[in-house]
C-alpha cells in the first residue's frame, strides 16, 4: 500500500474551556470536530471520509486527564486519560483490572500513547475494545453540553456503527465506573488476526460475581465486541447463568446462548459464521476463567 | 490557513519553527527539520516506521500534529547516540544483523530504546508485544528480538 499523503487542511483550536468547546460546536456545526488522540479522527480525515474545517483539541479542558478513584463514589477517567495511562493506572489495576485489561489490549504500545479511553468509546465502532468491559462495568458517560452536564449509562450510549447518544454541541468528558460488587472477577479475551495489535474479530468481556439474590448464588455479565451494529450485553446468556449452578454444563449453555445473541457481519477481517462460533469459544473461555478466580 | 508559532526541543536543540495546523509531527521533522530517521510507512498509525520519543514516550509522528508538540521533547533516531557513541541497543542491532533494508530500523530502535527504559529486563513475549506496532518485512524478527535481548543483558538501553 503506497503511503497516503498528508491531512487535508483544516484550524487547529486548542481550547481552555468546555464552553468554549459547545460554542464552536453549536456554531460551526459538522465543520468542527472535537478530537483527543486523532487515532480515529486523523484516519478517517486522510481516507476524506469527513472534512472538518476545525479541529477542537479538547485533551487540555480542566480535569480531562484525570483518573479518580473513590472507595465510595467508585472510579471517573477523564474522557482524555490515554489507553496507556488506564492500563498501568494503580487504582484501575487493583479495583478494575478488566478495564486494564481491555485498554491495553488496544492497538500498539505507541498508539496506546495517544489513543484515549473517551475517543475509543465516542468513536463507537463496533469494534471499540473498551466498550465490552464498560458496558459489563456499567459504566456511564458523563457528557457535557449547552444544558450542562448529563449522565449516559453505556448500555443506552452506543446507538448503531459511529453513531452515540450524543448531542451535536456535546463532548464527553468522562467515564464513570461504580464500585465493583464484592468479590467480583473479570476478563477480556479479544481475538485478532495477529495475538495482539489488530483490531478484534470477536471481544468478550466477562465479569461475574457472587449475589445471594440470584437463584444460581451468581450473577454475570457478558459483553461483546464486532459482532453486532454496536458493542452490546448478552442479557439471554447472563440470565441462564443467574438461575442455573454455575459449572461446565450452564457454562455450555450460555456461551451457546451468547452466539445466538450476536448478529455479526462478513467482512475482511472474519465471516459472520466464523465469528458466531468464535463468540460462543470466548465466552465459554471466558466463563470458566472468572468462575476459576470466583469459587 | 491556521499557522501557529511553536517552540520544540529537538534532540535537545530548540527549534522555533511556523507550522500550519494540519502539518503532522513527520512532515515537521522530515520536511521543516531535514531529519529524515522517521519513515513516512504508511501515514496510518500501522507500521511504526514513524516513531519517536514526544517527552520520553515512543508515538506514531504521523499521527500527532506539530502544533502539537509545542513546548514539548522530541527525540527521533538521530538523538540516540551520544557524541559519536551508538546505544549499546545500536550496537546489538549491528552485531545481531537486525537491519536489512534498514526502513523499519529508526523505529524499532525508538521502540526498544523505550521498552528498555521503562522494562530493563523484558522477557521474548514482552519483547514481541512492545514492538507489535513495528512492522519488518524483511529480517523476521528473530535477530531485532535477539538484539534487544542482547542490549537488554548488557545492562539495558
Ligand atoms: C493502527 C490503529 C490500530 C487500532 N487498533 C485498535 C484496537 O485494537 N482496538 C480498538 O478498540 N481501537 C483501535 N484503533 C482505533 C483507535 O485507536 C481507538 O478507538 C482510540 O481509542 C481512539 O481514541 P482517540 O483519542 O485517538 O480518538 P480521536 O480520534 O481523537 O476521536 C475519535 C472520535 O471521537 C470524537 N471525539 C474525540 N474526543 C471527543 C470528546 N471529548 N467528546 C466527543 N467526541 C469526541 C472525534 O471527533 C472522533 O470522531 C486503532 C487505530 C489505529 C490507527
Ligand atoms: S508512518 Fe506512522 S505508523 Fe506508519
Ligand atoms: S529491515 Fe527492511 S523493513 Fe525491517
């Protein structure tokens, strides 16, 4: 592949302040654009799939690169903290390690220098591997726009391929991530056509832990990635596991039933039916790994 | 056509440079500066023929902008010998044979350099996942993988 020229021109703005950010939003509409790493936005802008005339750099808002973790409130990443910054992050690590896990499984180590947690999420492609571990942490988006700030639960903020719940004059500022159940477990397992460094043919997220309200003494939570319009819950699987014993058999049966929940597509990288089976792997995989760390 | 005024640190020298918005971090290097190590592979964040140090972390340079970069530290191959003397990773990197055609080598070398500073001692598989984003086509691997173990045992970057 001969190396595609340079960006095509455009305003850079480097800006002090979230208002500052939904007044040329609401002003300059499609023609400005908010970015933080550009992994996303500058390669989409050099294939002239978008033509920005501003690009916003919103990395510098106040409190954007922060990463806060509270033994109450539980843990708020600024929109801006990169993938790196999430993976080695001491608080993510000991309380969220699934979180760790699923940024540092992003792209290379010098693309997880600049790549960011907020970009991955507004990107929304199906693809976006820190969106199964959000939607299993239930985590909420924390937007910011011309009525002020808003909360979006990830399970209601990916909407279709590129497409969120946010408005044209909001950004998102933060991702929020209540304190995990006690005693909780998860993994990511993301399979590419390299072991690590593509983008995933199939993510799943699993995370589980014990809940004397569920029949079964456990609840999970599975989520997936690329194999569906949007990074979505396997909300049939997770419920065979709340009310079956959990081991080998309901663990068959839900990865069976997470397969039937995903309606993926042909594309370069995997076919639909390749990727259906693949689901159903991971997340028997996934099961028997975080019910190992559980019993 | 926005242009800005920035202030770099180059391989330690300052340099005020006017760069328009939509310049990237290797075109400022490559075309403003005359520093040719950074390779322009694929302009897409793939190859990492492209990277450098921005303030001691390797990034892809075709992915951030110069006016990026302003007030910060940027250190490409160039930078990595000391007054004539190679890196005892530069040195591995000859004794092993680990260039070919040599385009990927500013860039593994940025990459390693970084992986040695930050893990002295790395094992293969962390060797392997720190250069995922470094692609070769010509060596294999093998001898970039046995270079860096050997500069590792050496006493690091
Ligand atoms: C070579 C390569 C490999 C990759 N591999 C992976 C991979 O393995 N897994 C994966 O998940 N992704 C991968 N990606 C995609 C990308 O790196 C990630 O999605 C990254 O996290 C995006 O973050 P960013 O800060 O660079 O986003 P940006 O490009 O800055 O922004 C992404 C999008 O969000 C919008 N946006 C940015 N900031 C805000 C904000 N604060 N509020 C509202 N909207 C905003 C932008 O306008 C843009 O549309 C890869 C990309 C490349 C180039
Ligand atoms: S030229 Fe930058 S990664 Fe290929
Ligand atoms: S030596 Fe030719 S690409 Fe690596």
């Amino acid at each position: 592949m001969l190396a595609r020229p340079g960006l095509p021109r455009f305003d850079y703005v480097r800006a002090e302040t979230a208002d500052e950010v939904v007044r040329l939003l609401q002003e300059r509409g499609e023609a400005a654009r908010p970015f933080m790493g550009g992994t996303d936005l500058f390669v989409r802008m050099r294939d002239g799939v978008i033509h920005p005339q501003v690009v916003v750099d919103v990395k510098y808002l106040p409190g954007i690169r922060d990463v806060v973790y509270d033994a109450q409130a539980g843990l708020t990443v600024g929109a801006a903290v990169t993938m790196n910054e999430v993976a080695r992050h001491p608080d993510v690590v000991a309380h969220y390690p699934l979180l760790a896990e699923a940024a540092n499984s992003v792209a290379s180590y010098q693309l997880r220098n600049r790549a960011t947690l907020g970009g991955n999420l507004c990107n929304a492609s199906p693809a976006a591997d820190t969106a199964p571990a959000t939607l299993v942490l239930e985590g909420r988006i924390v937007l910011y726009g011309p009525d002020g700030e808003r909360e979006v639960p990830a399970t209601e903020f990916f909407l279709g391929p590129g497409k969120t719940a946010r408005g044209p004059a909001e950004i998102v500022t933060a991702i929020r991530y209540p304190l995990p159940p006690k005693g909780a477990a998860g993994r990511y397992l993301k399979l590419g056509r390299n072991k690590v460094g593509d983008l995933s043919i199939v993510g799943v997220a699993v995370f589980g832990f014990p809940d004397e309200t569920a029949p079964s003494g456990y609840r999970f939570r599975i989520g997936l990635a690329s194999v569906a319009p949007v990074p979505l819950r396997a909300t049939a699987a997770e419920e065979i596991l709340a009310e079956e014993p959990p081991g080998e058999e309901t663990f068959v049966k839900a990865a069976e039933e997470a397969m039937n929940e995903a309606s993926p597509i042909d594309d370069v990288r995997a076919s639909a039916a390749y990727r259906k089976a693949m689901v159903r792997a991971l997340t028997l995989r996934g099961l028997r790994a975080v019910w190992e760390q559980l019993a | 056509m926005g242009m800005h005024s920035i202030t770099v640190t180059v391989n330690g020298e300052k340099e005020y440079l006017e760069v328009p918005s939509h310049m990237t971090l290797l075109q400022m290097l490559r075309e403003k500066l005359a520093i040719t190590g950074p390779k322009n592979g694929c302009s897409a964040g793939e190859c990492g023929a492209c990277t450098v140090l921005l303030d001691g972390e390797p990034v892809n340079s075709c992915m951030v902008l110069a006016v990026e970069v302003d007030g910060h530290e940027v250190v490409t191959v160039e930078g990595l010998a000391k007054e004539g003397q190679l890196t005892p990773l530069q040195q591995a990197f000859i004794e092993h044979n680990a260039v070919q055609c040599g385009f990927c080598t500013p860039g593994m070398l940025i990459s390693a350099e970084a992986l040695l500073k930050r893990n002295p001692h790395p094992t293969e598989e962390e060797i392997k996942e720190a250069l995922v984003g470094n692609l070769c086509r010509c060596t294999g691997y093998i001898r970039i993988i046995r270079a860096v173990q050997t500069a590792a045992e050496k006493g690091g970057a």
